[in-house]
C-alpha cells in the first residue's frame, strides 16, 4: 500500500535572493517596505542589477510551509511549476534535499515566461521587502494537479499567493476534490492582504465551502471581513471555518476553534529576518503531534 502523506502544499515555486540593505536603498529604488510587490520580468533584472552581494535558496510561501514541516519529520508533497532552466533545476533538487516529494510540473525550457524569484531585501530592523516576478509558477493549471499524491494526502495546504487566475482557480478546485476522496482535509494561507483585496468574493466563498483550517496574520483578517476591528474579524472567522490560526506579530497569535478560543503569547527574540515566520508558523502547526 501506497503510504500516506502528512500534508501536500501547492504554491508558487520561486527561487529567493536576498540580500541585506538600509532603508535608503528602498527609498532610492522605489521599493514598499514590508509587503510583496509584483513585478516583471524587466523590474526583475534591473533590481537585481542594484542590489548589494546575496544568497539564493528556493522559496515560495508554501513551498516554504512544506519545507518546514519536512524539516519536522512530516511525510510531504509539493505542487509547484518551474521551467526547466536553471533556476528551475535549482528550485527541484533543493527542495527534493528537504526530503519533499515533488515531480514539478516542468514547462519546456523554450517556454515564454522563466522559473520565478523574489528579490527579498531585509532591512536593519530585520523587515523583509519582497519583490516577485511570478514567471511560469503562475502557469500552473488543472491538468498539472497529481490527483494520485493528493488522494494519500491528509491535508491540503494551499498558498493564497497562486490563486490569482481562472487556471488556477481550477486547479485547486481538482486538488480540493481530489484530497476530500481520499479522507484529507483542506487548510488554506491569506498570504497577504492584497490577495485578499483582488478576490475578497472567492476567497470568502472558498473559505466557507472548503477550507477546514485558516491562516492569516491581522491584517489579511482585517481586509477579509472589511472592518478595522480585530474582535469583529475574529468573531466572524469563527463561524466561517472549523479552525483559524491569526498571527497578530509582537502580541503572539489567536487560535479559534468555534466558540474556543486560545491565545499564544509571542516569545521574545531578536528579529534577524522576518522572511518565511509565517511559513514555518503553518508547518508547525499542522505538524502531527
């Protein structure tokens, strides 16, 4: 028998290159500090052009979910499309070394569009500026969904980042279909309030239909009920979804279970990087045990 798998993720697969810098080189080069901005393929070279020596290490808000949780003894699965480029190759063997099941999907190497990164520039005060083009990641569509993986799978992670187009709309409509046939269940990650203000009606309706276990930091809440009051965001997201895990940054993070409410105090550390907290926030938490 085909042995089961804790959790499969499906995101964005993106290489990340970050690279530290003052708040001067963000003004200089019009970068938002401490959100995602979106940007093309020309953006892309010209900032990385600009930008001081940095590492790479392949990333994406779910892969990095996914990544952790194998970090943690979790049996996982990953669905995320790179072009076979080099970055692309990159992406596959780094988080194959993870000990993460993943087969791609791979867009010919003539493909129009190359493997995606995100420039992410880390500040003094440890805040991340990412700065994503999205390139083939965003090309993912049904027919690229392993319905055979997600049938062992017991949870379903799904990054909020990728669910931008009608393909992919798609696409996590089959792997939601086909991880309820095989007994999973289904979590999804805001991933930032920007997603929420492009698809605010889907990403409502998905939450109430599907989603079993929500995550969201205050202001991805705020933006998904419409209102500037937490308790009110709360309150409504307790009656949406089984369970909703709300990260509130210095003041720890909310966990709502119906009408059970626990609160998790934030411990006290020296913020280096901030690239990924929620990420691995998600892998622990869905961990077993």
């Amino acid at each position: 028998m085909t042995e089961r798998l804790d959790i499969v993720g499906i995101g964005n697969a993106i290489v990340d290159v970050i690279a530290p810098v003052n708040d001067g080189f963000l003004a200089e080069n019009g970068v938002a500090k401490g959100v995602m901005t979106l940007i093309d393929r020309a953006r892309a070279t010209e900032l990385y052009a600009a930008m001081p020596a940095a590492r790479e290490i392949s990333g994406g808000s779910g892969a990095n979910t996914i990544a952790g949780a194998a970090a943690l003894n979790c049996r996982t699965g990953f669905i995320g499309k790179v072009r076979d480029d080099q970055l692309g190759r990159i992406f596959a063997h780094d988080i194959r070394a993870g000990g993460v099941t993943y087969a791609g999907p791979f867009a010919p190497e003539d493909a129009d569009e190359e493997t995606a990164r995100s420039l992410i520039l880390v500040s003094p005060d440890g805040e991340r500026s990412m700065n994503t083009y999205l390139g083939i990641s965003t090309a993912l569509h049904a027919g690229d969904i392993d319905e055979a993986l997600l049938e062992r799978a017991d949870w379903l992670y799904l990054e909020g980042y990728l669910f931008d187009t009608p393909e992919a709309k798609e696409a996590y409509a089959r792997a939601i279909a086909a991880v309820r046939r095989g007994g999973g269940k289904v979590a999804l990650t805001c991933s930032d309030p920007f997603c929420i203000d492009r698809h605010r009606a889907d990403f409502r309706r998905l939450i109430a239909d599907e989603v079993d276990l929500l995550f969201a930091n205050r202001d991805e809440a705020l933006s998904l009920i419409e209102t500037d009051s937490l308790e009110i965001a709360l309150g409504m997201l307790s009656r949406e979804v089984a369970i909703a895990a709300v990260t509130l940054s210095g003041d720890g993070a909310v966990i709502l279970r119906g009408k059970t409410r626990t609160e998790v105090p934030a411990q006290a550390v020296d913020v280096v990087d901030s690239t990924g907290a929620g990420d691995l926030f998600a892998a622990g938490f869905m961990a077993p045990g």
